[in-house]
C-alpha cells in the first residue's frame, strides 16, 4: 500500500474523531437532538462530511458513546501519572465521567427500539469504565485520601444518579458531584 493511501486513512481517522470530539461537545450543551449543523460548525466541516462518516442521528449518537466512553478509559490512568495526587486524578476523571453521562442521557431515548444494541453498548461501557474508576479509586485509598469502603460501581452509579435531570437549568449536577467526592476525603 502506498504512503498516500496510508495518509488518507489516517486523515480519515483523524477527520472522524474531530467530527465525535464536535458532536460530543455539542451533545453535552445541547443534548442528542442538536442541529447536526451545529456539529458541523463546530467541527469547522460541512455537514455532507458527517453525514458520509455517519449516515444517521443514531450512527453519530453512538459513534460519540463509544468514543467518550474510549477517550475515558484512557483518560484515567494518564491523569493518575500526572496529577498532584490520587484524589485530584479521581476528581478530574469524574468531571469527565459527568460530560459522558450528560450526552449518554439522550442514547436511551435513540436506541429504544434496539434493546439489544443498548445492552452492547452497556456492556462495553461497564467493561471500559468499571476497572479505570476501580484504579483510580485503589491509588487514592492506599495514599490514604479517600475511604476505602466504596466500590467503583457504587461510585459510578451514585455519580450517574445525580446526573439525572442534568438538562434542568435549575440543577446543578456537577456541584452535588463535587460534594460526593469531597465526601470521599479521608477525615484526618
């Protein structure tokens, strides 16, 4: 294969994941149903170029899942290499986490009909996720910051349940995550 060919794959690529890094931006201001316009713009492309990469809401809405969930998972152990401490690697990988949950809110109502698809995705996320958090919750509790009773599904959960009703204006889901997690902190 020439260098060409191997040059627009990796355009494409790159292309694609600016196109889910837009969307992803846009979902979590807008939610799902966001003009694919906006995308557009945002993304700094026409909109035939999504439309080529993602024919449909539902293909785009769950290109970017799948993508927030990846950029997530990999996003936990380089904060643990470099943040301050444990706790502060915790606290901005839930601020990621939250984003997620935001735009995930919307994935339901798309894929109602497609319970099977739904539960992959579920799936795929509890897989990606679950481990990352459990990692960044053990390095904070043997630094001896946090509590160690709490599970990183019980932690994700609580996080994804004050996450419910994010699209309220009069809700602030990120300040009761805040709480949560300072509630962690180790009395000394």
């Amino acid at each position: 294969m020439s260098n060409e060919g191997r040059s627009k794959r990796a355009d494409a690529r790159r292309n694609e994941k600016t196109l889910l890094a837009a969307a992803a931006a846009v979902f979590v201001t807008s939610g799902v149903d966001a003009p694919v316009r906006d995308i557009a713009a945002k993304a700094g492309v026409g909109m035939g170029t999504i439309y080529r990469h993602f024919p449909t809401r539902a293909d785009l809405i769950i290109a970017v899942y799948r993508h927030q969930v990846d950029a997530c998972a990999e996003a936990g152990p380089a904060l643990l290499a470099d943040s301050e401490s444990p706790h502060t690697a915790l606290r901005k990988w839930i601020n990621l986490f939250v984003d997620f949950l935001v735009t995930k809110h919307g994935l339901a109502e798309v894929l109602r009909s497609d319970k099977g698809g739904f539960d992959t995705l579920h799936t795929y996320f509890l897989d990606r996720l679950v481990p990352v958090c459990a990692e960044l919750l053990d390095a904070a509790a043997a630094a001896g910051e946090i509590r160690s009773d709490l599970t990183a599904l019980q932690l994700m959960r609580g996080v994804g349940n004050l996450c419910i009703g994010a699209d309220d204006p009069r809700y602030d889901a990120r300040q009761l995550v805040d709480v949560l997690i300072a509630g962690l902190r180790r009395s000394r």
